[in-house]
C-alpha cells in the first residue's frame, strides 16, 4: 500500500495517478468539484489514456439537485450550470455511484487497474465509499485478494534489537511471513502477516518469539494497555486511582481514553506543586525536606495517599523531573520514581529515561499503567 | 510538493525512493533502526545505484553510545552489535550527521538530487534537522530556492467556512499569496505564504482577515493555546488549578506538557467518581442529586472546590458526557459545562460537540483552555 497526498498542481496529480495506476486498485479522494482546480477526473482521463465526455444521465440528477441548492440559496441557476456539466464529464468506460453531494464517486476498470474516484467532503466519501464496493470491478478485484492472517505479540521491558535477534534465531521472516517489529511508547511491537498458506510458519514463528520473551509478553491481542490495565482489574472487582507529578495528568487521560472506564477509574489528584502534595496527597512535609518531591518516599506517600483519599482499591504515583529544566546531578532530568499501591502489596520503581520533556512524559506514563498490571497479575 | 507515506515493503519503498530522486529534494523519515525491517538506507542506495558499505567513524559513535544504553539497561553490550553495524551502514557518498539516538541523519548528494534520510522518533528527527541544513548539500539547494513570507492568524469560535468567505471577500488567494485554512481543534489555523514581492499583498490580506475576524482573532504566533494561556497568567501573577471529569485529565496534560508551566500550574483534581466530585472539589451532594454531575451548576462547584482546595487564583472545570455511552434526551453525547473562576469574576460555557469521544474530549480541553484566556483577558 502506498498513500500519497497532491496539491492542485496539475502535474504533481497526473504523476500520482499514474503511479496509480500502475497498481491493482487506485482510491483518489477530492478534486471532484465544480470549480477549473479540480482536476481529478480530468487528469485521471489523461492518465488512463481515455477521452472524457458528459453523460447525460449523471447530469439530469447533478441539475436536480443542483436547482434545489439554488433555489435555498436564492441564487439563479445559471451560476451552476457549467459547474454541473464539468461535474457529469466522466473518462470513456467509467461507471459512477452517488450523489450524495453534486459529485458523484467514480469507479474506472482500466483492465490492469481499478481506479477508483471519491469526493473529498469525509461525510460524502463515507457514504459512497460502501456503494463502491458493491461495483462489480470491486467485486471482481475482492474475489482475487486475500488478507494476510495477522498475529501480534506485545512486550515490555526489552530492547528492539533483542526481539530482533530472537526473531532471527527463530529461523526469521520469509517464506510468506512478514515480521514488523516496532518500538513504541516503551513497548515493542510484533506484528506478523502470514500469505496463504505460510499459517503454520507464522504459528511456530509467533510460539518460538513468545518463548524467547516469556519475561516481557504481556499481550497477544491489540488492546492499548490502558485498556488491558481496566480489563484486568474489572475483572478482579478492583477500582483505580493516580497520583501524577511530572506526568500531569497523562496517565489518567490514557486511562479515561478508554470508553467505560468509569467503573473502574475513580479520579486522580495532580500533584505539581508540593503544597498539593502534601494538602490533597498527605504526603508528610518531612518526606519532601529530607528526600525531595523526586523521590521513592514521595512516591509511595503519593500512592498510598491517593488510595486512601478517593477511596480506591489500587492507587498509582508518579514523580520525576521532566525537564528540560530542573535537573541536578543527583536528579538529572529523566529520573523517574513510580509508586502503585494495592490491596495485596505494593510495587515500587525507579527509571532514568533517556529523551526530551514529552517522550519522558509519555514514557512514564507507559511505565506507571505497566507497574499497575504488575501489580495486579503479579499479587 | 508530494507526501508518500509507505510501509516495510521493500517494493513499495523502492518505488517511492525512485520517484523521490526524481525531484530536487527528497526527505524520507523512518527505517533507519537497528532492525531488519528498518530499510530506508538500503533501498536509497539501490535507488540511487549506490554500494553500501560501514563507516567505521559512525558505527565507533555508535557503539559508544549503545554501550551507554547497555550499561544503562543492564544488557549485555552483545545484544546491540549488530545493529550497530547496520546502523553504521552508508550508501557510497553520503555523509552523517548526528546522533541523537543510534539512527544518524544522513545526506546523499546524487548531482540532481539532495535525499536526506531521518530518523523516525520525532524528537531525533527535529534535533537533527537544523543540522541537515547547514550541511553542504542542503546550502547549496536552499541557495538556489526562496522560502515564502509566513504569516499565521490563529481564530477561536468561528467556522471554516466564514473564514473562507471573508478570505474570498478580501480579494482571495493568488498573487503570490498562498493561503490555508484549517480547522484544528476547533479553533482555525489560517496561514499566508508570500512569494518574493508579494508580501504587501499579504500584509493586505492579513489585515483585512484580521479586521474581519477581529472577535475570534486570539494569536498571530504559533504558540500552543496552553503556553499562551500560561504565558497570560505568568504576566499577572496568577497561578492555575484544573477540575476535570469528562476530560480526565486532558486539560492539565496540555498545561504541563509545557516546559515551565510549574510556576503557574499548581495542580488539579480528576474527579470522574461523583464520591470523587463531593471529597475532594467538595461539591454539595445536594448539588450532584438536583442537577446531576453534568450540569452548569456541578461544573461552577467543581471550578470553586478547585480553587479553594488547590489554593489557585485561577480555576477552570469540566464535566460531560464523552460517550459513547451515557448519553440521554436531555443530556446527550457531546454536552460539555465549562466554568472558570478567578480572583476578577466567573465565566461559565455550555457547549454540544458533535463527534466521537476522543473528539469530544480534545475539544473540551482546548475549549477550557480559552475560557480561562477569556476570564484572564476580558477582567
């Protein structure tokens, strides 16, 4: 698959379609307008090598609804006729489907190519985008192709190239297994794509991985983790809490991302200044002069002070220096210290982030949502 | 100009690689990481007809920090070599800059192309950028070409298409003036690029668009609406609270991803429990039983809990109905209350979102964000 986004420029669009038009099925969306710069649909001509001409049909059902569009806009319908003839004006051999604006969506079989033309206005696109696939080149085309099976792992806590080298010590991709391994928020990525017929490998390819990373796999499906973490502890009956410093509020915004996770997220308090901390937090004033705000101590009193003060089962902190101010040697910029608090125990954790203010932000907030399923499947 | 945006297929790379070295310019971010799947610089050589091979000054940079990285994880420095290697690995002719990460920015000079590849991470890719441009190469191109006159106005409470009309009424784009218009988080982002001798046109413009968009025009810089608001405060002396249901956290996370926003920003409270709402914003329970926790009246006693509790001069609330669930007739998905209180008065919002949560969501954060830039401008 290949997107690419043209502006108006004739010849930057007719170079794109003809790329695409190199490919099994081409989407082009907007450009359909009634005005001289859309130019789809006449680029798309030249492209394919077809003339364009007005079908006449299309037209009396563009003017249709093009006299009731004048007509609310007290406006004479002669300063849309052209606009509704170049909107009828299709390449030879193209079908259309529509309207749900004046411009219809277009579908052309070139043979080698199925190219397909829909307005840019997202409701219309969405509406006629179904229609399409009910064309019988698109028929045609969907009998032919078969999506590959996908299979995915998620791990935490190991290095991209580790998982590289274990997926070349499984023998690696190929032979219709495609492997992509991604780094993403702190986490790793695996996704496989098996072809017909390679099932079996992709199989074997995703047991061997889940073995070699036994320690680190802590999802097998495409849930975000936030998700998982709300799973996890509705299952168990177990409500949630935050206490956020350097993070500000992100964890909770991941949790509450989540549709219902109302009934397991009770609230958080974010405790930037020190004052909250120890008002809404009772985090003692003596932890934060002998340890500092960045601190295990100031962690845990952070954690078990939001499960005590909303009154939730598990309670996760997080407190660290951001940046990119505000770092010393002994707390440089990136020193993160996690705190979650539970009815079984208690998990603490201290990371050095590497990266600027908001990738250590992001990451801390991974970190805390992963401390909490620790703590929960772990206790 | 043309965007392609490919995946790992080698194919599908290559072709855009090609296409890309057709022009006098081609940047690619992505796939220079330490893994197979990681392809860019191996498919640019071959586009560009070039052998690869290892530049032993980058992969002895690059070891040294992998081995930092290592030490720092606690892995054996075994399992990064051979991504360093591959890392190390140049097209003939290419030079590096970097490293902020293990990924080098890397320049090829083909005589009719300058290709630079970076790195994906946006924060490696921004840091390198600058020093891609003071590369030889890129002087030589930048030379050659003239960078357009920019020009932003940032708008609030008025449409897309009202900002298009007084556009098409104040002569329109052309001329040597390109325009934009966009709609981003519900305010719009309107942009004006000039070409050489065109920038008293676009004065003009500016002007007239400005004068008719006087009520909704709240920047002409391209500050985030949170660092403007803190910036707003900081000038006054004021410090900020934040009491958020619907948002869950959103609204603070906006504020701290700000570097500094600790000097203003004390704190919030996420109350998304009703028990949350009463403990800690101490909203009457009398309050939550008439009106509900998504009410005018609820959303007022949020923003005063917050303001009294946190201390703050400033507090701005939110509750809604984020959806998909929880919506009724008479308070349907996308029903947001939004109150801000200051030291000066009160300011209270209603508003109907239209859209899915995450839309709603985003749009009641930036929605609070303004509320408070009117209470601290309009008093």
């Amino acid at each position: 698959m290949r997107i690419t986004v043209v502006g108006d420029e004739p010849a930057e669009l007719e170079v794109a379609l003809r790329a695409g038009l190199e490919e099994d099925l081409l989407v082009v969306s907007g450009g359909l307008g009634p005005t001289h710069d859309d130019r789809t649909i006449e680029l798309l001509a030249l492209a394919a090598g077809r003339p364009l001409a007005v079908d006449e049909e299309l037209a009396a059902e563009i003017e249709e609804l093009s006299r009731r569009v004048a007509e609310r806009l007290r406006r004479p319908y002669a300063d849309f006729a052209g606009g509704v003839r170049k909107q009828a004006t299709l390449p030879a051999g193209a079908e259309w489907v529509g309207l749900v604006g004046t411009a219809p969506a277009v579908v052309l079989d070139t043979g080698s190519c199925v190219a397909v033309a829909l307005p840019g206005p997202p409701r219309e696109l969405q509406e006629l985008w179904p229609r399409v696939l009910e064309t019988a080149p698109l028929r045609r085309l969907r009998e032919r192709s078969h999506a590959p099976e996908r299979r995915v792992l998620r791990l935490f806590g190991v290095s991209e190239s580790a998982v590289a080298q274990s997926l070349a010590a499984a023998g690696g991709e190929g032979d219709g297994v495609a492997v992509t391994i991604c780094a993403r928020d702190f986490e790793i990525h695996v996704d496989l794509l098996a072809e017909p017929g390679a099932e079996g490998r992709a199989a074997a390819l995703e047991a061997a991985l889940a073995q070699a990373n036994e320690r680190y796999l802590f999802s097998r499906d495409e849930r975000s983790t936030a998700e998982l973490v709300l799973d996890l502890l509705r299952a168990r009956d177990l409500t949630l809490a935050t206490a956020e410093s350097c993070t500000g509020g992100l964890v909770a915004a991941r949790l509450t991302d989540v549709p219902g996770s109302s009934d397991v997220f009770l609230g958080g308090i974010i405790a930037y200044a020190d004052e909250v901390k120890i008002a809404q937090l009772g985090v003692p004033e003596g932890v934060l002069a002998e340890h500092g705000a960045v601190s295990e101590e100031a962690a845990a009193a952070m954690a078990q002070g939001a499960r005590a003060r909303l009154g939730a089962d598990v309670a996760v902190s997080v407190t660290g220096v951001a940046g990119p101010g505000g770092g010393t040697g002994e707390k440089p910029v990136g020193l993160v210290f996690l705190h979650a608090a539970g009815p079984g125990g208690e998990l603490a954790r201290r990371v050095d982030f590497p990266g600027d203010r908001e990738t250590i932000r992001q990451r801390a907030a991974v970190v805390a949502l992963h401390l909490v399923r620790r703590l929960v499947t772990e206790s």
